[in-house]
C-alpha cells in the first residue's frame, strides 16, 4: 500500500473519531404521605386548599426537639407524577420514581434516586463543605398535610446547639417540588464553618442505571446556568471538583432525564462542586453539591426548587413561564438543559417541528423518520443534481488541469491563476460542489443529535421483536455467553440495522464512484479503500447507536442510491454535451 494512501486512510479515520467524540459533547390524582407499615389515614377534606408552604418559618424548627435517637422509619410521597421514599435518617430521599416512564431494563417505573448508599442520599445535607460527611442522625418527622412532610432534629456541633428543620412540599401534575431548610442556633453566633454553613446534594447517581462501557451515546452531565449563559460539563470518572462560578441554577443530566437545584435566592450560594467518584462497586456516581455560605444570627430559612423528571421540552418549558405551572414558577430559563447540538439549535428546531407534525398523521416514530428523510431527500435533490454536473465538468477539464499542473510545477502562484482562468473559461466554480455537500452536512449532524437524544423515541416501537425501541439499538436474538472480541463490540446483541446500513453505504459508493474524477492509480486505490474500508470501520463504531439514528442513516443511503441512479441516467446524455462545451469554450492544445 502507498504511503498516499496510508495517509487517506489515516486523516479519514482521524476526522471521522473526531467527529464521533466531540459531537456527543457538542428530552392517581389523590396523594398520601404515610409511614411505610403504618395504617394511619389521612383524611380528604372536599373543598379545602393546601396552605402555601410560604407562610411558615423558621418557628416550626424554634422549640427545642429530643436530640435522643429515634426509630429509623420510612415515608412515601405518592403524586400522580412521582412516588417518593425518604427517610428520617438526615430526612434523606432513599427513592424517587417517575411514575409515567418506564425503565426499559427493570421493567419499572424510572429510578431517578440511583446508588444510594447508608453515607450518600438523595438531597442529604453535610453541615460545612462539599468533602464533609453528611447527617445521619434520626430526625423526628411531622406529616404536615397531604402535600408536606417535615424533618427535624436539633443536634450538637462543635459544642453548640442548632436545631434543623428539612421540609418537602410536592404539587399534583408537577415534577417541581420545593425544598426549604431551616436553621436555629440557641447562642445567635449563626453557622459557620471554613465560610461554609451547609452543602445541599443530588443524587448520587441520576438514574436509570446505564453502563458506560457499553453504551457510548450515553453520558452523564454537570450542567449549570448563571443567568444569562447555559454550560454543561461531561463528567469523567474519579473526578470531584468546584465549579467556581456564578449560577443561577445547577445539576446533573443524563440522555433522557435530569436533576435541578434552583436556589431561591442565588446570592446565598458560595460554590459549587460535581463528583464522579467510585464509591461502591465500578459504578461511578454523578453528583452535584451546592454549598450555602455562612450566616449569622439565629435563624435562617433557605429555600430551593428541585426538579426531578424528563429532560425535554414539553416538561421543562413549563417552569419558564409563572402561569403555566402550579407552582406559579418562572423566568430561570431550565429548559436549557435540554440536550441541543449547540449552534445547529435553529435546524434542530426545524427538523424536530416537521417531525412532530408528521407523527400526528402518521402515529409511528420509525415510519415519521423514513418519510421526514425522504422529504428532505427531495428537497435536496436538486442541489446533489447540480453536484453531480459540477462533476461532469471537473471530469471534462481534468485533462487540460492536469497539463497546467505539470507545467507549472515550479510556480505555484501561476499555476493557481492559470488553474482559476481554467475555471472560468470552462464555467466551472468548484464551490457549487461544497454548498450541496456543507449542508447535507449540517443536516446530517442536526440530525444525528436530534435522533440520539430526542425524548419521544425513549421506548417508541417502530417494529415489534426487531426493533422495539427507537433509542436503543435493534435485536434480533441475544445471547447468554461472552464470546471473545465480537461480545466486546456487540455486547450480545446480534442487530441487524447495521448490516443494512453498510450494504447500502457500500453501494451508494459502488454507484457515484463513476462521478469521481480518478487520476493516477494511487488515487483509485485510496478511493477505493475509502469506499470499502470506510462503511466497514462505521459498522463497528455505531454498532450500538440508537436505533432512530442508524434508521434515518439506513433510508438516506437507499434514497440517495435510487437519486443517484436517476442522476445518473441524466447525465448519461448530458456528459458527451458537456464535455463538447467544455473543449469548445477552452480549445485544445
């Protein structure tokens, strides 16, 4: 093999990883709160509102509670949104389902609240910093009414007394809950430690429960707001830093769902920090901390909205707008944590409304990407037609190109002007070949974030016992024993959607090789290499991509090659035509 060649092969597979790394970087209505074993009712009053969690203070937590320890107990929160599990041990979420999703692995409902441990809890509280131990104390637990639950406790640091108060307010029809946290101190010196009072936590993992070794369209996220720009951190493993800027919001985000703390009142806030590190098993967490400055005084009362639920538009952009949510929430812009290929937004806003609008005449997400990409495929139809002509008329002026290169060997500057007068003489502009090419390229990145993170397709069907959601990859059989490196890159899973989409790759390239000016024999090599190593090379890489993505890639090659071949019937009489006006407008020499 040349060393052209080599070098063809080299960049291609450069560019191409590339592109594959950084794109994923670059979506019952009566509620109890009751003891888990206990048969307490909670009488429904007809007629009567929750009171607002506003109008109360710190004087609930003011009266001196037993700092003796209490019975470990449990209590659900059960709305028609969520089902919440917490415990009185630091009044600490243990578990947080979302109740309208399910998880396609557990046949569950989705666990938000993933690899809690007795020392890391959902919304757990250290009192100092991000690094210090969170409370493990038993708190005493007051249900205040249908929608609020209350922890809290007085304990002794430091030699010192404070009492701390932990209160949960949820809405039916909301994924928002609000968290207030209340803090007395008897000697009025207020809650200091190294600058810090408290440090407020997710998760320790956002759930579902994902493997990343496996799925690499997977990733967990830090993502953060200051209020007027929006950045997301892609987490590593081992990792525990401090984001030391201003935020108007924090959390942690996976594909699919997400965690937000929105403080109330954002000038409180001192720092915060994100973890990966490993603390049980290989699974690493994907935690944020939000660390409270210090306060003096007696009393203070924070108060903080949580949102647990969807990553996607419908939910999120809800809580823009103060009249379109219960909570009478608004103006924190969370809807930008929806998962967006940057710059290319606008597209992807175009693409993702076309094919909402289909999918209402259609009711199937898989037949709504094959008729949004042959849609798109004939509107582009003309631009890969007048690609094609440039082509014909590179092939035609390739000879007479050829000629001025070796002639002007030593002169680059004349060859460039030469090789320009050629252009123009020929009416020929090799731009009219990249604009038709740039923009399918936009298009297709576009759509390759659309279709790997776009919510709808989490558990869409498009074909039964083949394709039985769109975000995963097909199946056709699994099985149960490793098999050395072909179980490393498919993970057990026999898919057959690749295989269409390399057969089709491969012949749409066998079809517009014809269109390719060739020159020397090391040029048809390297494009041959690239036409049947290529295809082979993007098998393995997107063996395991959602099934959305390798649909719409599959279904724009089988077009593309029914447009090339009419192209090609086309130009057949056209190439004799143009190659005789070519010579006419250049003469021969």
């Amino acid at each position: 093999m040349d060393k052209n060649t080599i070098w063809a092969i080299a960049l291609s597979t450069l560019v191409i990883i590339g592109a594959f790394v950084i794109q994923p970087m670059l979506f019952p209505q009566n509620q109890q709160i009751v003891p888990e074993n206990q048969t307490a009712q909670i009488e429904e009053t007809a007629g009567t509102e929750t009171p607002d969690s506003s109008m109360y203070d710190v004087n609930v937590i003011s009266a001196a509670d037993s700092e003796e320890q209490v019975e470990e107990k449990t209590f659900t929160v059960k709305t028609d949104k969520v089902e919440v599990i917490f415990t009185n041990k630091g009044g600490d979420i243990l578990s947080y389902k979302l109740l309208d999703h399910n998880d396609i692995d557990t046949k569950d409902f989705v666990q938000l609240s993933d690899n809690i441990t007795d020392y890391n809890r959902t919304c757990s509280l250290a009192i100092g910093s991000a690094d210090a131990a969170i409370l493990n104390e038993t708190f005493n637990t007051e249900v205040i009414d249908e929608n609020t639950i209350l922890f809290k406790r007085s304990l002794t640091y430091d030699g010192r007394k404070i009492t701390l108060g932990k209160k949960y307010t949820f809405k039916p029809g909301e994924y928002l809950y609000r968290l207030d946290i209340l803090v007395h101190c008897d000697d009025n010196y207020g809650l200091n430690r190294n600058g810090i009072a408290y440090t407020l936590r997710t998760s320790p993992q956002i759930g579902p429960k994902y493997d990343p070794k496996k799925n690499r369209y997977e990733n967990r996220q830090f993502v953060t707001y200051n209020g007027t720009k929006y950045k997301r951190v892609i987490l590593g493993t081992n990792q525990f830093k401090a984001y030391d800027k201003d935020i108007n919001w924090v959390g942690i985000a996976g594909k699919y769902f997400v965690e937000l703390v929105i403080p109330n009142d954002t000038t409180t806030i001192a720092d915060s920090w994100y973890s990966s590190k490993v603390e049980t098993g290989n699974y690493a967490n994907a935690q944020a901390f939000v660390e409270r400055a210090a306060f003096s005084g007696s009393d203070m009362q924070d108060t903080y909205y949580m949102y647990f639920g969807p990553r996607n538009d419908k939910d999120l952009k809800r809580y823009n707008v103060a009249e379109n949510n219960a909570w009478k929430f608004g103006g924190h812009k969370i809807s930008d944590c929806v998962q967006s290929s940057g710059w290319l937004n606008w597209l992807e806003a175009i693409l993702k409304i076309a094919m909402e609008l289909l999918n209402k005449v259609i009711h199937n997400w898989g037949v709504t990407i094959i008729v949004l990409t042959i849609i798109l495929k004939i509107l582009l139809f003309p631009l890969s037609k007048n690609q094609s002509m440039g082509t014909l008329k590179m092939q035609a002026i390739q000879p007479r190109m050829q000629a001025i290169q070796e002639k002007y060997k030593n002169d680059q500057t004349r060859m460039q002007m030469e090789v320009q007068k050629l252009y123009k003489e020929a009416g020929y502009n090799p731009v009219s070949g990249c604009l038709p090419m740039l923009f399918q390229f936009l298009i297709l990145f576009a759509m390759y974030n659309l279709f790997n993170n776009y919510f709808e397709f989490r558990g869409a069907m498009f074909i039964p016992n083949w394709i039985p959601d769109l975000s995963t990859g097909d199946s056709i059989f699994t099985w149960e024993k490793n098999i050395p490196i072909i179980s490393t890159f498919t993970f057990n899973h026999f898919r057959l959607l690749p295989i269409i989409y390399v057969i089709s790759q491969l012949l749409f390239g066998k079809i517009t090789q014809s269109f390719q000016p060739m020159g020397a024999n090391q040029s048809q090599a390297s494009m041959k290499m690239m036409m049947y190593g290529m295809p082979l090379f993007f098998f393995f890489i997107f063996y395991n991509a959602p099934a959305g993505l390798i649909l719409y890639w599959t279904v724009s090659n089988v077009f593309s090659l029914f447009q090339q071949i009419i192209i090609n019937k086309m130009m057949a009489e056209k190439r004799a035509e143009i190659a005789a006006s070519v010579n006419k407008k250049i003469g021969k020499k």
